[in-house]
C-alpha cells in the first residue's frame, strides 16, 4: 500500500491557523483521555498509556511551539468552539 502524501500550499493562513488549533485540541483531548485510560489500565497496559501520554505531549508541545511562532493566541471561549468540532 503506497501513499504518497502531498503538501497543500494553497491553503490561505487563516485556514492553516484554525487547523493548527484543530490539532491542539484533539491532541489536548487525545492527552487527557491517554492519562484516564492510565489511571485505570491493568499491568499489560500500563506501557501502553505511558508510550501514549509520552507521545501526546511531544506532539503537544511541537504545536505549542509552532502557535507561538505563528503568534497565534486561544482563549477559552474560542478553545470551547474548536473543542466542539474536534469532538
């Protein structure tokens, strides 16, 4: 199975901002639901969720990084409205 992955560049900067906040939301949320599952796995699956939160807060904080430097700032309200449609 070969797939060949094209990068997209006509896409407008606003556009390329809300999808970069779509990503740290899903990742905040993929995070938060990585530690629950941790909280309560049983001993075959403790390597699992830690694997899982070690990786979700790396790719979190590439995206941190990365809205940083694009400048860009979310408030709660606006966290609450992506929440909605990553959700």
């Amino acid at each position: 199975m070969d797939t060949e992955y094209v990068k997209e560049t006509n896409k407008t900067e606003a556009q390329k901002d809300r999808e970069l906040i779509q990503s740290l939301v899903r990742t905040k949320m993929e995070l938060q639901t990585a530690t629950k599952n941790f909280e309560q796995a049983e001993e075959e699956l403790i390597d699992y969720y830690t694997y899982q939160i070690k990786a979700n807060k790396s790719k979190l904080d590439y995206l941190v990084k990365k809205a940083k430097k694009r400048r860009i700032v979310l408030d709660m309200i606006n966290a609450i409205e992506y929440m909605q449609e990553v959700g």
